[in-house]
C-alpha cells in the first residue's frame, strides 16, 4: 500500500535553529546564524524571508529590502517579504512603490499586518497602528493645577483691586520675571547650546569620514594574513568587530585555525558577538597557551641549524 501523503522537504537543522532563535528574540545570534548560512549559499527561500525579517527587526532596511526582494516575484510574495520590501521603499524615499507593495500586503487573505510590525515604527505607506496611543490634546490654557495644601489664588475684588505694579502676595506662588536681563541670558543660553550641539555633531561627522567600513577593514585585514603580517591582520580584524559587530562570521571564516595569540584574541571576540561563549573561551584558552610557550632556544655557532 502506497503512501499517499506528499513528501516533505527537510530543512537543514541550522536553519531550524536559526528561525527558532528568531521566534525567540535573540535577533543577534539569529541574524550572525542567517548570515553565516547565506555566505556559505545554504539559505532556502523561506531562509532568505528569515534573513530579510531578522535585517529589517535590526536597523538594516537596506539589507532586508535586498533579501526581500528575492522572494518577490512580480510585485507578489510572502505577505512578511511585501512589509519588508515596503519599508524598505520607503526608505529610499520612493512612496509610490512602497504604497504599492503595501496595498499588495493588505489584500492578502488573512494578513495580520500589525502582528507582523509588532510594535515597530512603521512607514507613511500604511494604516495608522490602531494600538498605538492617541496624540494628546492641545490646551489654550496651560497653567499648573495647584497641589493638595497648597493656597489658592486669590483674586482682588472690584472694590479693593490690588495695584497694576506690585503682585498680589500669595503664599506658594511666585510671581512671574519680568527681568529683561533674565530673558536675554536665557537666549543666549540656548544659543550657545545649539551652538555646541551643531560643533559636536561636525566633530563626529568628521571622525566617522576617517573610518574605513567594516567591509575595508575586513579586506585589509585579509590582504595583510595573506602577506604574513599578523599585527596588521589582528589590528584590522579587531576593527571590523567594533565597527560592524555583524561581519563576526566572516571574520570567524578568515582567521580560522591560525594559533598566533592575537588571531586567537580576535577569534574569541568574534565567537562572543555570535553567541558561541563555549568556543570563545576555547580561543582565549589557546592564546593564553601560546603566549606561554617559551621560545625555542637558537643553536649555538658551529651547530648544524
């Protein structure tokens, strides 16, 4: 007797992982997983909608619009690819398009799009979240409502009206400056702020110009463990860790089994961003034994080398 059920595709165990991570939150560790598997071409495409999710629930709209877009065949796809391919439209300033594959998203059957934005900020191209809190209401009038114990104000009656130049005495109450000097320290105050805000934000666009990009370093340091310089190799790899923590995979690929302490330091950093504790305290383990190892005595003149 034949079966009749229709035959599943197994999924590759590391993508399983990678996509129960993601339902987990641990966006991180799924994101290095999913980015490991597509350096290596071993994403399927319900992997490559994973991938495309978890760039787009980390701040990387362009790489997710990228991923997303491969499973989007003729504006039609996954309700979760057309969210993501819409937002990431809109962030490339073209609004046409992402209402497009939002309205496309929308007319899906059975398409929950606020379970899928799940609270996150969402572009102009869709409904307003009905869950979100109500703008609050402007007020004409916008005095402080006077506490428990305190006095209230007292009002001078028509009669007995309390002279235009010097305010009514009312305990709790000060009354309002009229310095002009106050005033005109409180704008220069401001100025000087925006001022030091402006300089501030000058000085950290000119340092990030001086940095290379995570894909530079990474290249750089390839090019000098090719060469055989090692310091130079550990410099730009350390680099490419803090600059952009996602290359942790790639950089993991690089190094490989090199056992120079440094290059071990750089591995062990590289397994921690990914989540893999066990094997980063394995690399630092290896460079504490290499740096103790006592260097090899030379031979003595006259001695066959």
């Amino acid at each position: 007797m034949s079966d009749s059920s229709a035959t599943v595709t197994e999924r590759s165990p590391d993508l399983i992982l990678a996509r129960l991570h993601l339902r987990l939150g641990s966006l991180s560790l799924a994101r290095a997983e999913l980015e490991t598997l597509a350096g290596k071409d071993m994403l399927d495409a319900e992997g490559v909608l994973d991938l495309a999710e978890v760039r787009w629930r980390t701040g990387d709209i362009t790489g997710a619009g990228e991923a997303a877009a491969l499973v989007i065949d003729d504006d039609d796809g996954p309700v979760l690819a057309l969210v993501v391919a819409a937002e990431a439209a809109a962030a490339r300033d073209r609004p046409t398009e992402a209402r497009r594959l939002a309205a496309k998203a929308l007319a899906k059957p059975g398409a929950s799009i606020d379970a899928i934005f799940a609270g996150m900020p969402r572009s102009p191209a869709w409904p307003p979240d009905p869950a979100a809190p109500p703008p609050s209401p402007t007020t004409m009038f916008d005095g402080p409502h006077p506490g428990r114990g305190s006095a209230p104000r007292s009002t001078p009656s028509t009669r007995q009206r309390a002279p235009a130049t010097e305010p009514a005495d009312v305990p709790g109450i000060l009354p309002p400056t009229t310095d002009p000097d106050a005033e005109s320290s409180a704008g220069l105050w401001d100025a000087d702020l925006a001022a030091a805000a402006e300089a501030e934000a000058s000085s950290a666009a000119a340092v990030d110009a001086t940095l290379p990009t995570g894909e530079e370093a990474l290249d750089m340091g390839r090019a000098a463990l090719d060469a055989g310089d090692v310091s130079g190799a550990v410099l730009q790899l350390a680099l490419v860790l803090r600059i952009a923590p996602a290359l942790a995979p790639a950089v993991i690929d690089l190094v490989g089994d090199h056992h120079e302490p440094g290059l071990a330091i750089v591995r062990g950093d590289a397994y921690r961003l990914v989540g893999r504790e066990l094997d980063a305290r394995r690399a630092y383990a290896d460079a504490t034994r290499s740096s103790s190892e006592p260097p090899s005595d030379p031979p003595a003149e006259g001695d066959p080398a």
